[in-house]
C-alpha cells in the first residue's frame, strides 16, 4: 500500500470546501491496476457532485471522474479493457472515482491505453465530455446531410460533437457567444448567436431545416427554440434540463436515464480511435498543478474561454 494525496469536499459548495488529504492507495486485487495520476480532468459534473442540497453524510466527498497517467502495479488476472496491460503503460481511465489524486487504484476494465496523439492532460478530458456527444448524437438518430442545432456548441461536449458530427458528415448549426464565433468554426460548425431572436437565426442558417436538436446547456430558450424547429420530440435530446424534458415530452439523457451509462461505456473505444486517428482533439482552456485544485475548481464552476481544464502532476 502506498500514500497518495486527494482532493475532497468536506462540505457542499465550491473551492473553498475543498481540502488536500493524505490516503492510503491499497494495492491492485485481482482485476485491479494502480495508476500514478498525470492529469485528471475537470468537468461540469464534479460541481454536481458536490453542490448544496444532499446527504451530509455522503461527506467527504472523493471528486474527480476521469484521469491519465501510467500504471504503477497490476493485480492479479487483471487485464486493460483496451487488451494487456504491464507497468509503464501510458493510459486513460474513465469512469473512475475521485480522481482529483496522484495515484488511484481502479478496475482495469475502466483502463485503456492512451492515444499517443494526446497529452496527458488532453487524454484525461476526452472520455467524459466524448461519449456524451456521441450519446446526443446517437439518440438524436442524425444522418449523413442531416442539419442539428447544438445549444452551447463553444463547451466541452459542444465541440466534442461538432468534430463528431463533421466526420459523420453531419452539419451543426451551434448557439455561442460572438466571441466564440471563429471556435466552432474552427470545429466545422455555423454559429448562431443565442439570446433574443435566437429562432429566426437558426432558421436562417439551415434554409433545409433542422432534424434535430441537441442541448447542452439547459433553461427556456434552448427548449423553446428547439421545439420550435423539430417536431418530433424524440429528436430533441437534452443533457441539462431534466425537468422541462419530462414536462413537454421530449428526451433527457444522463445519470437518471438508465439507457445512458451503459451506451457511454460503450462508446470508449470508438472515441479513443478517433482521437488516436487524429479525428477528435481536446482543446484546453487551461492547466493547473496538482496543489492548485481550489483554483481550478474556481476557473470550472465560473465563464471562461473554450476548453477543458485540468489538474497536472508532474
């Protein structure tokens, strides 16, 4: 057994409920491996995860679902989901818990190797955020010549599906702030301007009609100009809004949905050929050191440019 560090919530809130703690890391069972935590992603779901309103006695909280770094012992029988797997081996790992470490022990069939195109910090910000959008686009039943609209297509699963969408030989048509515009150009995208008249634009820019749409970021615009555009709500996917989803009859996937984990972990392999085939790039907003946690957590939970963000060991 060995001593790492982890970041937890010892309260519900933001950065400031965050403490540095020393863990005992057990060593790898059978089917297990330890890996020594180069990066470990940043996602919207790691505010979820600790955020005001559940069971106190949850806490502390281990945060963090997705890392990269290289395995330090592999346990008994233990096989990588990506094939055999030996000590050095530079890999991805997702959906693991608390990955806001510098070593974790996890189930090897949660393990992959790391697509040599990617950094450290780039692997550990591609699964998350990847198989999402594939899930949007898979539920969305969007073809080849078909137009979606994508509300929020500047954020992490946003441009996840625009490169997605563009190899599938989809056109997205994507709410962003004018700022963004030249981004999800970038991704192969037509961006909108979202805010009052948000409907005419996006009408505008799809004179052939839009198949279906894909949110991302939740409240009434997104659903209103949504179902306004497609009428069959099965072709209207939220991954933010829940509660306005059951209410007008159209599609939430995510933690609730029980169709939605199984398809994700599904989806890993595809998702890291495409990165290793240079299809699908993880842009970052920025990278932080290990010990600078509360900060990065800040920069996450606040408006800030395109791109993930990731916590470094070095």
């Amino acid at each position: 057994m060995t001593t790492a560090h982890r970041w937890v919530a010892v309260d519900f809130g933001g950065p400031e409920a965050l403490r540095c703690l020393d863990s005992d890391v057990p060593d790898p069972g059978p089917g297990e491996v330890t890996i020594g935590v180069r990066a470990a992603g940043m996602n919207p779901a790691d505010a979820k995860h600790v955020a005001a309103g559940q069971d106190r006695g949850s806490l502390p909280l281990a945060i963090g679902y997705e890392v990269a770094g290289v395995v330090t012992a592999v346990g008994p029988d233990a096989e990588l989901a990506s094939g055999p797997g030996t000590v050095g081996d530079e890999i991805v790992a997702w959906q693991v818990t608390g990955g806001y470490a510098t070593a974790i022990t996890v189930p090897a069939t949660d393990v992959f190797v790391k697509p040599p195109a990617l950094t450290f910090p780039e692997a550990a910000s591609l699964l998350l955020a990847g198989t999402t959008a594939a899930e949007l686009l898979h539920t969305s039943k969007a073809r080849a010549g078909d137009t979606v609209l994508l509300h929020g297509a500047a954020g992490a699963v946003g441009v996840s599906v625009l490169q997605q969408a563009r190899h599938l030989g989809i056109h997205v048509v994507g709410t962003a702030s004018p700022a963004n515009f030249e981004f999800v150009r970038r991704y192969g995208g037509t961006p909108v301007e979202y805010g009052a008249g948000l409907l005419e634009r996006a009408r505008a820019a799809a004179p052939g009609g839009i198949a279906a749409a894909l949110d991302t970021v939740g409240g009434d615009e997104a659903a209103d100009v949504s179902l306004a555009l497609v009428p069959d709500r099965d072709r209207v996917i939220t991954i933010a809004d829940a509660p306005r989803a059951r209410a007008a009859g159209y599609v939430f996937i995510g933690a609730s949905n029980p169709a939605s984990g199984p398809f994700r972990a599904g989806e890993r392999v595809r998702i890291l050929r495409l990165a290793a085939d240079g299809q699908l790039t993880v842009p970052m907003a920025a990278t932080f050191p290990f010990e600078d946690a509360p900060a990065a957590f800040a920069l996450l939970t606040s408006p800030h440019p395109p791109g993930k963000i990731a916590l470094i060991n070095d």
